[in-house]
C-alpha cells in the first residue's frame, strides 16, 4: 500500500499504525503519531487501521535549547 511517512512516499504493508512504527522500527513510548492530521494516542495505535494514501507523520522530541 502506498502511505507518506513525514513527506515520503512510501510502499509498505501495514495493516495498522502500531504495525507500521515495527516496520519502520521506530520504539518507544516518547514517539507522537498522526494519520491524515488527526494525532494517535499510543494505546490506539494498534487500533487504528490505515489504508492507502493515508499521511502519517511521527515525531519524536528534540533536546538542545
């Protein structure tokens, strides 16, 4: 399926968001998830279905000042 992934154009097989991060191999409980611009709380990401076309962002916390 095609998905974007923080602006890239990506063909993967995910049936869900949690799916996806494994995939992706992204882990832990810092990261932020969005699909489509709606924001995915951790404990729905196993929940939440994605389907082609869908836009997911992840975004994880930056130190420096």
């Amino acid at each position: 399926m095609k998905l974007t992934v923080n602006g890239e154009a990506l063909e993967l097989d995910a049936d869900n968001l949690a799916d996806l991060l494994a995939k992706l191999d992204y882990e832990g409980d810092w990261l932020a998830t969005a699909v489509n611009g709606d924001l995915v709380h951790r404990e729905e990401r196993a929940a939440h279905p994605l389907k082609e076309g869908d836009r997911i962002e992840i975004l994880s916390p930056m130190q420096g000042g």
